[in-house]
C-alpha cells in the first residue's frame, strides 16, 4: 500500500495531535508533531534569555540547536541538544512564546527544512499550523480541523486541571484566543486551510470519532 504524507492542520487544541498520534498508530506511520518543534526553539530562547527582536542571538541559538524526536509507543519524546524537554515544552508560558517565535523568519525556514526532510520519505503524519500550505503543499491527503474556542479552551482546561496545575478557564480562553489571533495573522505561514483540505469541526466529535472519519478519507487517497 502506498505510504503517503498526511498533513493535518488547525488551530490550538482543535484536537490535531492526539487524532494525528492515534490515527499514526492505526497505520503504521511515523507521527510528528511541529508545534512541539517551535516549542522547543521557544524554551532554548528563553532559558538563554534572547529578545525575540535580537537577530543576530536567534541565528546563533537556532545554530546550536537540534531537536530530536524518540519515537516511543507511549508516545514521543522531544530531544533538545539531547536533553528530553518534552514536558518542559508544554508550559503556559512557553506556549506563548512558540506563537511568538514561529513568526520569526529565520525560526520558519530552518523548521521548515527538517520537517522536509524527516518527511519525505512518506508514510508521515504531520500535524500544525502550515503543513498543507506551506510545508507539504504536495501532501495526498491534508485536513483541517476546527472547533469553537469554548471547546477548544474546555479540552486545554481539563489537560491543566487532569496534570494539577490550577488555572480560571476564562485565563486559558483568553490565552488560546489570543494566541489563535497571533498565529492567524502573522505575515508567514498563517494557521488558514490549504484550498484543497478537508475541513473538519470537532466541537462535538470523541477523539475515537474524528480519528474514524479521517481514516476513512485517508482511505480514499491510498486506493
Ligand atoms: O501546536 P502547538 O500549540 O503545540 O504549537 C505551538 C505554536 O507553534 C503555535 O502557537 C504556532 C506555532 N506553530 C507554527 O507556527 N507552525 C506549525 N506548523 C506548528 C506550530
């Protein structure tokens, strides 16, 4: 069966890694997540203390970094410098701070570069703001998937509340639509449907479910 590259886009929280993740399981694909990428060029800035508006100090830092991923069945890890920041990388703050520095020019292209790279080779899963726009326009089969920022900010809500950490839901709704705004209207890349995806809402879709209805499209795009 052909293996092919699989773009999935959309908004924070729309339900993208964990569909791309279970959906990667089911076919034997390699699933890998973008987003987490600009997470961990945000963490390296900020644990080095660069001013996004410091050019020069961006070059230097995306210079020294590399980023890893440990394919794991319990779900992948993120390596910075071989360090696992993987949840390092899922901080409030530093969620902030991945929509700021994904507008940066520099942070785009190199980003971009080896996410072509580990996906050329088809087979591939990615999930993120420009997958079927900008990084893979040639990908077989690209989604978009949607839902009301009430959902989206309820489902951020719950994974806070389910690891411990105390926030109001109206702090978590005004970050995420904040940071949809950010990410909608930077000059690169902005988070819109490539013309060719399939739009999907899931404001009232089980994980189980959405993963079904892009299988079965999937399907199609194999046969
Ligand atoms: O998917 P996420 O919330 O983990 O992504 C964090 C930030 O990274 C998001 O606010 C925008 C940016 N991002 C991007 O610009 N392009 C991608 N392909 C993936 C994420």
């Amino acid at each position: 069966m052909k293996r092919i590259i699989i773009a999935i886009d959309g908004p924070a929280s729309s339900g993208k890694s964990t569909t791309a993740m279970l959906l990667a399981k089911k076919m034997s694909y390699v699933y890998i997540d973008t987003g987490a990428m600009y997470r961990t060029c945000a963490l390296k800035a900020y644990r080095e203390g660069i001013l996004l508006s410091d050019t020069a100090a961006i070059d230097r830092m995306l210079e020294q970094l590399s980023i890893g991923i440990e394919y794991r069945e319990s779900g992948n890890r993120i390596l910075m410098n071989g360090e696992d920041v993987s949840d390092a990388i899922r901080e409030e703050h530093i969620s902030r701070l991945a929509s700021d520095i994904s507008a940066l020019g520099a942070v785009r292209k190199k980003m971009v570069e080896l996410q072509r790279e580990m996906g050329k080779k088809g087979g591939v899963i990615l999930d993120g703001r420009d997958i079927g726009t900008v990084v893979f326009p040639q990908a077989e089969a690209k989604f978009f998937l949607l839902a009301s920022p009430e959902e989206r900010a309820t489902r951020r809500w719950k994974e806070l509340q389910a690891k411990g950490l105390k926030s109001s839901f109206d702090e978590v709704l005004k970050d995420m639509i904040l940071r949809d705004k950010n990410d909608s209207t930077r000059a690169l890349a902005p988070l819109i449907p490539a013309s060719d995806a399939i739009i999907i809402d899931t404001t009232s879709l089980s994980i189980g479910e959405q993963v079904e209805v892009l299988y079965r499209h999937v399907l199609k795009c194999i046969e």
